[in-house]
DNA sequence: CCTTGCTTTGTCAACGTTGTCAAATCTTAT
DNA sequence: ATAAGATTTGACAACGTTGACAAAGCAAGG
C-alpha cells in the first residue's frame, strides 16, 4: 500500500491532478463545488503533499539553528523559541551544533545552503560575531539572521538581533547601589568571553556614572563555573564587598556557596546577584536577583526574520531588532547591614 | 550566477550527466581517467549535489528526535549523541519537541513522514511508552527506534534501546548499603513518574535482597525540582536517616542544601546521593556521586538503528540493546558517623 | 577477423510537485 | 442569441536527480 500521490486524488475526485495541486495550495480560482469534493478524497485517501517534490519546485522549508554553546538551557529556549515560529509557518528546524574555532564552518554551511537542504540560517555568538563567516555565507546567497549582544547592532551587513546585555547590566549595577552597596565584587571577567566584556562594561558604566571609583581588586577573573565561582569568592571576600555581581548565575550559585561557607550569611551579610535566569538561579538558596534573558522570543523574532527573508526574494534590507532585558527580583540581594 | 547543477558539470566535463552521477555516488564503474576530470571539475564549480531531488529519487536522509522532555540536558544530550551519528552518515536530524499528552502527536509525526520529510522516528519516554502511538507509526510504516528504561525491553513491536535504572538504583543503594547506611530515605517518589518507579524498585529490591525492611516512612513523594528536594528533606528528617537516596540530581541539591541549613553536615553527618549526573552534581557542595546516564551514547546507538533500519529496507527485526548505568562516586557520600 | 563477454558510457523515463499557458466553461451586456 | 470578458480547469514541461536498460568500447578466444 503504497503513499497516496496528488494524482491518486484527481482520479478519486475526477479532476486533473493540476486542480488538486490548486486546492492543496490554497489557490483562489477553485470553484466550492469542486474544492470540497476534492478535500474529501484528500481526506479519505489520507493524502499527504510530498514535502520533497514541492522544495524541489519551490523553495526550502527549513532552516539551520547555528551554535557552538555549552549552555544546554540556552539553547533549549532558542530551539523552542524558534520551532514555535517555524510550526506557525510550516517550516522545519534543523539544528546544527558546531565548533567556532574549526576553519570548517564555513564549508558545512555552504554545503548545507547549497545542497538546497536549507533556506536560512540563524547564527548565534560566538559564530555571529564572525565577519568573515556572515560574509561569506553572504556571497553565496544564503538568507543570514545573527543574534549579538550590544546595544546596537554593530554593521549592517545582515539583519542583527541584538539583545544589551551591557544596559541590563548597567540596571543590575544601578539596583545594587540603589540598595545602598558601595563596595561590589564583578565576578567572570574573562578578556576573551565576550559576553563578560559587555556585563563589566555596564558594571562600570553604573559605578563611572555616580562617580564612583573602580576598584580593580574587585574585578576578578575566572571561568562560568560553580566551582570557579566559588575560587572568585575567595579572592574577593579579602576585599570586603558588600555585595557580588556575578558574570552569570553559575558563578553567583558557587558565590552563594562560598559565601555561607566562609560564615557569610545570604542575603543578610552579603547580596549577590546573577545573570541569565536560568534553572541554576532556583536551584540555590536564597533564589538568586538574576537578569532575565528572553532567549525564547529572541530566537522566535529571529525566526520570524529569516522565514520572512526567504519568502521575499528580494527584500535584503538590513533590518535590526533589539531586546533590552528586565532585572528579576527574587531573595539573593537586599540593603547592606 | 545560479547554483551549478550537474549537468553544468557535465558539460564542463565533456561526459555526460549520468556520469556525473555516478561519480558522485561513488559508483565503480566509472574509469579513473574519466573520474579524476569529474571531480575536477565538481571543484571548479563548487558544484553540491542537489540534496532535496536526490530524496525524491532515494529516500529521506534526515530523522526526527521526537521529546517531551523539561530537562535540558537530558535533551542537549541526547541530541548531540543523534547528531554525531547522523553527521557520519550524512544524515540530517530534525527535532520535533511535543507535547504527550496531547491527541496531536501521532498526526504530527505521521504528517512528517507521510510528507517524506522524515525516514525515521527516535521516541523517547514518555512518548516511546505510548505502545498505540508506536502501532500507529508502525501502520504507517515509519522506521521507529524507542528509547526505555527497564532492564528488559517489555515488547517486540518495535527496535527498543533500554536503560536500565532499575539495577542501577540497585547498584546505588548497594553502595550506601556496603558503607553502612541502614536507614536510607528515598526522595522521590511520584507515582505517575514512570522513572521514579523503576528507581524505587531497584531500591527497595537491593533492601529486601539483605533482609532489610522499607520503612514506608523513609519513602517520601513530591517533585523533581530542588524546593521540592528541600521539602522532602525536611520531611526524611523527622525520621533520623544517616542516608538519602535522591531520584534525580536537583533533589539531591535541594537534600544537601536543606539539610545543611537543618544543621547537618554532608556527607559527615548525612550521605546524599543524586541520580542523572546532570550539571547539578557539581553545582553544590560537596559535588554530588550520582549516577552517570550515558545519554550521548544511547542516543548515538538508538540513532545507528534506525539509520541502519531506513537503509536496509525489509528488515523489520526488533533489535534490542540494554545499557547499564555506572556510579559515579563523588564527596557526597561516605560511611555513617 | 569475428564472436563473446566484460567494462564503461549514454539515453531516456521517472520521482511528485508547481508554473505557464491554453482550453473550456460560465457571466454579463448588447 | 452572441460577443466579450471573467472564471475555472486542464495539458504539458520543468525542477535535479537516479534507475533501467541500451550502446559503445575493449580484451580475449576461436
């Protein structure tokens, strides 16, 4: 018993395949009369379009989720937040994991975009930031949307999502000090993280803005771990903070951690706040203040972008979106004693 | 400058297309001479193979992971062991996240593969206990690989991967049992939570193996999350335990952190065991011994099955191949004080 | 030098759709 | 009743590939 085709189904209703084809694709010049005949034997054969021959006619119906981030819950709300697009639309996701650092990136995707596989691709950081690689890609026609942090978009290259990071720190930083902390700790510096370049420059942008000095010693380095967390406690409780602004809420869990471990009690005798929202922020105690990310509706407007790309040709309007990000007040920081 | 196809391969070749063709699948019968000049030019022209008609000749090249599954590492996981086996056999994966409890699924599924999309369908639980739905794929003739937990697979209809959590929740509580623990609570338990079942039986089976009772007691209810393990915690405290048994690593995280807080040092004055081996056993302290879930593997292997099952065509033999956990022994354990 | 058999190459139809354009049918105005 | 126009339908090629089969080329055996 093999798959029903769209010429079964003119048989059974006694049009020509042509017309099912019309019904299928929703097109107008189709009389009632016919037009329900035909949907009930697309009904009872169970008839289903073969995606394939229409991508071959048409266009492709998928598109490629491009990351290289060890971050299982980030990309876990992209993917959710770009299927919920894609299922609107009667697009398919595919995901395609990768290393930044190996040179053939830029190959696979071609490869991908060429085999005619894919329509469109969604590029995440690190990849996004890559010049070279959007470029690239460009050349060879692929529709490109890159998600970035920043307050802006840095060129116009290709439509930019960009999510500002730097500000939602700034407003951490503005919340600390509202409480009253003069003295906090910026944990996660990392020169080539560039997420954690963006959280201290709106770290020191809040302090800078109030006059208030930088104090180097404050600034400690080190990885987006609990248990570099914890090492970074260490070295900063030498220095008296009142409070910790953690790069991200792995770091601020192993802070919390430490915290109690070295007699501090949380939030009472220090604040300590995180980033990102994820599940790590509730999975200590106090819950953790964290800056929310709305990565599912990041990556579905990002979605959205591409699909439109791909559905009209011409249109390569650089165009932009940006999200700015909410501070979420739970338990972890409160006035100094 | 459109995309080369390969009769622009062939006619840069001076053979004709067929050969082209025949090149690129490899096929043997084509001369070296005559081959090394197609593949030459394949390179000129950065010619790719046209993936979407070589489907409508062949047969699908991509399979859907299909979940419903909250943990994101779980699905990270076992979406990258899918993706390593698939890109060693050219192979696409589409994931297809869903609800099971929804009437939706079985149409969902069947519509992509009816769509020829799809070769091939991993189901993991609950979706893969759904014994219709998998009849329903069969119907259909969908190549079908399910994932389970148990010792054994419970039926034949269809290729089954199983894990089994019953013996390594055994092997666990063996464990705390040979340190010397006789009072175990078990933090848990969820009687809809087909995985908190099977870890409840190997428990309470390594228990009646050395004569010990189950102390209805010790067996408390509640969710897999961390405010749930810290409720559940305070609960086992009332009756004295000097061990806990946590069905998964956030309960676990919870039990350490709530029995820290109730003035118990861990492992000193009380042993916590997790279960997964997520990222959770070592965002606490002291890192959690838990069990290791090779989930990478076992998605890898289900993903080789059902490659192998969209290739070989006729054969319909229910495979079956068992994993079974290991410990994975970290500080959060140790002999009773 | 012709047959036989094997290897290499080519021709053509097919896969299941959609696009183009022409044919058939139905309206409406004269 | 008829021409003109609008609507609905159909025939056929095309998309880029592979499969079936036929043709050509070549070596060995008589």
């Amino acid at each position: 018993m093999k798959k029903p085709t769209i010429k079964d189904v003119a048989k059974l209703a006694g049009v020509s395949f042509k017309t099912v084809s019309r019904v299928v694709n929703k097109e107008a010049s189709v009389s009632d009369e016919v037009r329900s005949k035909v949907l009930e034997c697309i009904e009872k054969l169970n008839y289903q379009p073969n995606h394939t021959a229409r991508v071959m006619r048409k266009a492709p119906f998928s598109l490629a989720f491009v990351y290289d981030n060890p971050n299982s819950h980030y990309v876990i709300e992209m993917q959710n937040g770009i299927i919920s697009e894609c299922r609107k639309r009667g697009f398919e996701l595919v995901i395609h994991p990768t290393d930044s650092r190996s040179e053939e990136v830029g190959k696979e995707l071609v490869a991908m975009i060429g085999s005619n596989q894919i329509g469109g691709v969604i590029l995440t950081p690190p990849l996004s930031e890559n010049r070279e690689l959007v470029t690239f890609l460009l050349n060879r026609d692929a529709k490109v949307v890159r998600i970035l942090s920043g307050a802006e978009a840095p060129d116009t290259l290709a439509p930019v999502i960009h999510v500002d990071d730097v500000g939602a720190a700034r407003k951490m930083t503005d919340y600390l000090l509202d409480l009253g902390h003069q003295k906090i700790a910026f944990l996660g510096y990392h020169s080539s993280h560039e997420s954690s370049l963006g959280r201290l420059e709106g770290f020191r942008a809040a302090l800078t803005d109030r006059g208030l000095p930088v104090d180097k010693n404050l600034i400690i380095d080190g990885e987006f771990t609990f248990d570099s967390g914890m090492a970074m406690t260490r070295e900063a409780l030498k220095h008296n903070p009142t409070a910790i602004f953690a790069c991200n809420d792995e770091i601020a869990a192993g802070a919390v951690f430490q915290s109690r471990l070295s007699g501090f009690k949380v939030p009472e005798n220090i604040s300590i706040v995180g980033f990102e929202n994820s599940p790590f922020s509730v999975q200590t105690w106090p819950h953790l203040t964290t800056v929310n990310q709305p990565n599912f509706d990041i990556a579905a407007s990002a979605a959205a972008m591409v699909i439109k790309m791909m559905q009209e040709k011409d249109v390569h309007s650089a165009e932009t979106k940006g999200f700015s990000l909410d501070l979420v007040i739970r338990d972890s920081a409160t006035k100094p004693a």
